[in-house]
C-alpha cells in the first residue's frame, strides 16, 4: 500500500492538498471570503472541463466561456422569471414573459437545461468543426469568434437579458436548493471533487488516452483505428456540460450574470490560468485557477493597479521559463528522476554476463 | 483459384497532373510475404497510402478479401479490415509513455463508448505484456517515446502495429536509418512477424530482402515493372537496368 502511495504522481499529491485546502477554508475565513472561495471553486470546474479539451485533446478553445455563460444564463433566467415579469422588462413596456420563459421557471428544468444546453451546442459546433476537419488554430479562431457573437447577442438582447448590466439579485440555489453562504460553499466543493473524479476516470481510461494520441497525432491514431472526429465530438459534448454546471454555480455566488461571463475575456482568462498551473494533468488547472484567483484578490486589496503587471510576469515567466507550467514542471523532474533510475537499471543488467 | 487476400486492380492515382502511378495490379494471399521494391519515387509508399487510405486513388480498385474497400477512411479500414501499418518515420505518439502507446494502439476497443468502459484487465495486460516483450522494450515501458532512440522508436511501432491484431501487415522501410546492430535486432523481430502474418514490405535493403521475400515486386516511375521470386527478378534484365541506372545515378 505505502509502496503504491510513493508510486503516485507527484500532481495527485497537490490534488489531495487543494481538496484538503478547499474543505478547510471556511474555518478560518468569513463569509466574503467564503463567498469569493466559492466562485474560485465554480471557476476550477470550469478550468477542469477546458483541461480535458485544451490539455489532453490539444483543442485550445479561445471561446469555452460560452458554454460556461449559457449554464450560468440558464439558472439566470429562471430565478429572473419565477416571479413573474422583472423590473427591468415592465420598464421597457414589456407585460408577457417570452414563450420559453414557462420552461425556464420550472427550477429543475432550467438547471437541466443548464448542463445540456453547452454540451449540445458543443457536441453540434464539434459535429460540424470536426468532420470538416477543421483543426489547429482555426479551431481556435471559430471558437473565438463565437465568443463574441454570444457576448454580442446577450448584450443586444435586453428585453429578455437586461443587456450589458445583467440579470441581478440572483439567489443561492442550486437544483432547488437554497442554501445560506457556507453550506453553499460546501456543496460546490462537493460537486468539485465529483467532476475532479469523473475527469480523472476519463484521464485514466482508454478514452483519455485516445484524447491524448489526437492531441500527439491525430492521423496516427486514424491509422490504429480510431476515428478522431468522433472522439473530439465526445469530449467537445463533455467538457461543454462540465462548463455549463459550473457557470450554474458560479452565478449564485456572484449573485448575478452579464455578458461578460460569455465573452472572449474570461475564456482568455481560463486559458491563463491553465497556461500558469500546466495543462493535461488535472491538477494544473485547479491549481493555477486557485493561485491566480486569490492573488487576483489579494493584491486588488492592496493596491488597484499592480494586479495587470504582476499577472503579465506570471504570464511572461510562464512562456519564458516554465512553459509546461508548475504542475507541468513538477512532473518533469519527477519523471526525469524515474526514468533516470530506470535506464541505470537496464544498463547496469545489459552489462551483466547473460549466463 | 480462391479470393487473396488483397488484390489491387489497375490502380492509378494523379497529382496535379503528375501520375505518381499508373494502373497497378497487386495480388496478396493469405500467410504471404511480398516485397515491393522500386527505385526512389518509384511509387512504393503512393501505394500504400491507397491500400491503408491515406490517398484516395483516381481511378482503380483496391480489395480486401473481396470486399472493395477503395477510397475508405483509414480507421475503417485499420479498425474493419484490420490492415496494420507502421511508416517510413517512426510515427508514434511522443508525449506518452511506451506502455501507453501500446495501450492505444491494442485492437477492439475502438469507439467512444467502448473506450470509455474500457478496464485494463489480466488479459489485456498480459497481451500488452507479450508485445512489449517482442519489441524488446519491456525495461523502458514507463519511458515516455520521445526518449527513445531512433532504432527503438522504429521497434515501438512495429509493437503498435502487432496490438492491432492486423491481418495484413504493411511495413514501410522497417530498417531506414538504422545502425547494423539494430537492423540485425529489428531483422529478427520482423522475421517472427513473418511467420505469423500476411506481411507486405516496403525496402531497400537487399541482404534483407533476399533473405524475406517469397515473391519480390519491382515498381518503377509509378508503373509494375516486373514481379517474380528474388532469383527472376535478379535475373531480370529491365529490373538491373532501372538499379543499375539509379546506382549509375548515385
């Protein structure tokens, strides 16, 4: 057993660190931290869901908060329209609710809705993107584009979204489930680690590693049998249902949802912070969303204009030094320490006499 | 006579006007070894790209145990009719370790949803086991590929393409750049494969392909020059001009 312990990747030790960190936490803070806690862990969901297609597929969407918006729009919605017309609809001589308003108020429907919503809008996006074969940057540069077209669209729509200001005074639910800011908090670390698992058991199984030959080479695995479009459709639909949950937890701790949430800017964001923990191992993603967060936020409080220069060295020292990230970097001396010992052994067994 | 295996006919493919080969006939049969050999540009790895369906051909027929699979996707035809290859360039995937490139590359679990359930098993572990040993990689399974040397990469493939469980086999230049040590290690390791499989080998190697080949086809400037056993065809006048010339070229 403690054999196989010291055989574990030095990430899965981090792993267990920022659970541990994140299960702790409200003990020792008060409920605004808690509450900023909270959204960093709705945002580590987030940063899961784009590991799994920027780190192991090598799918570097520059618009995965779309699908993280569209969840967090959903349960926005719902909560806006529960009470019949909002304010803000009655202001511009609106007296009926849209025709889909009905579906959105039943709680659980729009929570659903939610989760398939991303993930359908990823795997139809993916359906078209990848059997045209479309890949590399141009991936990239659609999904960026979509970005803006989402951000556009809900800024324009303001009979219905409020527009650029959002829908505001948005409860903290969940599935219907109303809670007070620390047991909140407690369920979003709970959903946390049950992405973390998924993400890991899907890391871990065959499919992970199809993921990852697709992102090695993409016509290789074609010729071991596979069809690399269907796997990317899959992951795309996956990791698009992972970012629409965590954009419905994500709205309840900041108690409202703008355009912005949709936008090239937090997808950018996202991309930072993996770039910063390292991507295709999990661990990268959390942590870097953790360490960028809450620096974010310390150093906001200590002064208003540090936080640009401080995250543009990180950034720099990142692609300079580091660039498969902390996690990334970790790995690396781990693995070159393992596999020093194991050619030592091979040479020193070659040298042997084979009698 | 029965079905072979693979039989190619007329087979012709153009590019931008340039006929990198002109109506070629191959037959295959079953628990053969075929040789291609041919002059650089000849041709050679044109067909195999038609024949695993990396190039779609312009006209012609390719079949697989009578069945046409001309033009097919190539997971269709490496995952349906379980046509293995290993390439010119090692073509491996770098960033995973040995182990895992084995992995990925075993036969029958495929698709999304088997992918997703699959479980490595005593018996998947023990096949993972038996190739690694065949490839003589079993020390270095946790090494990631990019690590390893040329001639080991070469070997990695080759143990990828054995975990597909192939029915035909189309090894394309096994010993390109390799040193004398490691052509004679990969040698042995191709000659066990021989024995078990349908093999198609692309080489230039002679040593190698007169000791290997039961029938020898020579491709020249895209077109079937001559086919035969190794005696016939070193005997075959328009086959030493076409060497003669290429080494006079030399």
């Amino acid at each position: 057993m403690l054999g196989k312990l010291k055989k574990l990747p030095v990430n899965r030790y981090i792993d267990a660190g920022i659970l541990v960190f994140l299960l702790v936490f409200p003990l020792f803070a008060n409920n605004y931290r808690v509450g900023f806690m909270g959204k960093t862990a709705a945002y580590m969901i987030f940063a899961l869901s784009l590991d799994l297609l920027w780190g192991y597929t090598g799918l570097m969407s520059f618009g995965h908060a779309v699908l993280f918006g569209l969840g967090g729009y959903m349960v926005g919605l719902s909560f806006t329209f529960s009470g019949g017309v909002p304010d803000f609809m009655s202001r511009m001589g609106i007296t009926e609710l849209p025709w889909f308003a009905s579906v959105l108020q039943n709680e659980y429907i729009a929570s659903l809705l939610g989760i398939i919503i991303p993930g359908a809008l990823a795997a139809i996006l993916g359906y078209f993107i990848f059997y045209s074969k479309v890949k590399g940057i141009f991936f990239s540069l659609i999904t960026m584009a979509l970005a803006q077209i989402f951000e556009t669209f809900f800024a324009n729509q303001s009979a219905i979204t409020n527009g650029t200001s959002g829908l505001g005074g948005l409860p903290r639910r969940f599935f219907g489930i109303e809670l007070r800011v620390k047991p909140f908090y407690y369920l979003t670390v709970g959903v946390v680690i049950l992405v973390y698992a998924l993400c890991l058991r899907l890391s871990c199984s065959r499919f992970g590693k199809a993921l990852t030959s697709i992102r090695e080479d993409e016509n290789r695995l074609s010729f071991v049998g596979y069809n690399p479009a269907k796997f990317k459709i899959a992951v795309f639909a996956i990791s698009g249902m992972l970012a629409g949950l965590a954009g419905m937890l994500f709205v309840p701790f900041n108690g409202m949802i703008s355009p912005t949430e949709l936008g090239i800017n937090l997808s950018t964001s996202v991309l930072v912070w993996i770039a910063i923990g390292g991507r295709g191992n999990l661990t990268g993603a959390m942590l870097g969303t953790l360490i960028v967060n809450w620096l974010q936020t310390l150093l906001s409080e200590f002064s208003a204009d540090i936080w640009p220069l401080v995250l543009g060295g990180m950034i720099l020292a990142v692609i300079f030094v580091i660039p498969t990230g902390i996690v990334g970097k970790l790995k690396e001396l781990q693995y070159n320490a393992n596999a020093r010992k194991t050619l030592r052994e091979i040479s020193q067994k070659e040298e042997l006499p084979n009698e | 006579m029965s079905e072979p295996l693979l039989r190619v006919e007329k087979l012709s493919v153009e590019f931008k006007k340039f006929k990198a080969l002109t109506d070629v006939d191959l037959c295959v049969n079953e628990g053969e070894v075929r040789v291609v050999i041919g002059p650089n540009g000849a041709g050679k790895s044109t067909l195999m790209d038609l024949i695993t369906g990396k190039t779609k051909p312009t006209s012609g027929k390719v079949y697989f145990r009578g069945e046409d699979i001309t033009g097919k996707e190539p997971y269709v035809i490496a995952e349906k009719y379980k046509i293995g290859r290993k390439f010119q360039n090692p073509n491996i995937f770098n960033m995973m370790t040995v182990y895992e490139n084995i992995e990925v590359a075993l036969s029958g679990y495929n698709t999304v949803f088997k992918s997703l359930f699959f479980r490595r098993t005593p018996e998947t572990r023990a096949k993972i086991d038996t190739v690694l040993e065949k490839i003589k990689l079993s020390g270095k399974r946790d090494i990631i590929a990019s690590s390893l040397s040329h001639g080991e990469r070469q070997w990695l493939e080759i143990g990828m393409v054995i975990a597909q469980d192939p029915a035909l086999i189309i090894l394309d230049e096994p010993t390109a750049g390799m040193t004398a040590a490691e052509t004679y290690k990969t040698g042995e390791m191709i000659k066990e494969l021989l024995a078990e499989h349908t093999v198609i080998v692309v080489e230039h190697d002679m040593d190698f392909v007169k000791q290997v080949a039961q029938i020898v086809t020579v491709l020249d400037q895209g077109q079937l020059l001559a086919e035969g056993t190794f005696e016939e065809i070193e005997k075959d006048p328009r086959v030493i001009q076409v060497y003669l010339k290429d080494d006079a070229e030399q």
